[in-house]
C-alpha cells in the first residue's frame, strides 16, 4: 500500500503555479482539474506503470527544475544527489537538503518520546 498524506491548501498553491499547470498539463493532467481529478490521474499512472511515474516529484514538492531534469537527463547528469536528484544549483539543493533532514530527525525522536503520528503530521 501506498499512503500519501499533504497539506491540502500547500498543495493546491504549488500545483496551480502556472509552470507546475504546464508541466503536468504534458502528462495529461487537465489545468481546470481539482485535486479528485488529479489523484484519480495520478492513481492511475501509479497502477498503470511499471515505474513510478516521475512527475511524482512535484507531488512530492521536489523542484520543478529538479523533475524536469531527472526526466530530461534520465536520472543522470544531476548537479546534487540527496533525498532526490537535483539539477539546479547544488549549493541550494544541499540546504534544502540538511533542512529536510533535520525535521526528519526531529520528528523520529519526537515519535521515540511517544508523540503520536497524527500530532507530527499536523505540526
């Protein structure tokens, strides 16, 4: 199983950024689509796929750039590699990166103090 979970009005921001629209607009995604619409896309590619479908990454809220180039460069040719491939500035990537990582820790050892998922995934 797959389980997604998002901030709804984040998500909804970043995916009618009108160059987000467009890239997934090249996917078959439609500009005037919701998010039901959206997901019952993307649940679909997930299923219909033998890999995950790349443009995932800005689901994910990886940088444009960056699934743009992972597709374009086919996973190679990336200036930075952490959490994802990067093909932007790597100096940029690497901070985003540790920030990533900090609130991954931070999180785990929240949880190994007994507070409960729901509560970090609110926070």
């Amino acid at each position: 199983a797959l389980m997604y979970v998002y901030r709804k009005k984040k998500l909804e921001q970043e995916l009618h950024m009108p160059e987000a629209r467009a890239f997934l607009e090249t996917y078959g995604y439609d500009r005037e689509s919701g998010l039901p619409e959206i997901f019952a896309l993307l649940s679909r590619r997930l299923q219909e796929s033998r890999e995950f479908p790349h443009e995932i990454g800005v689901f994910l809220g990886y940088p444009l750039e960056d699934v743009v180039g992972f597709i374009r460069n086919r996973g190679r040719n990336y200036t930075c590699c952490g959490y994802w491939k990067a093909y932007g500035d790597p100096e940029a990537a690497q901070k985003r990166f540790d920030q990533y990582r900090r609130c991954t820790a931070a999180c785990c050892e929240q949880f190994r103090k007994g507070t409960a998922i729901t509560q970090l995934i609110a926070a």
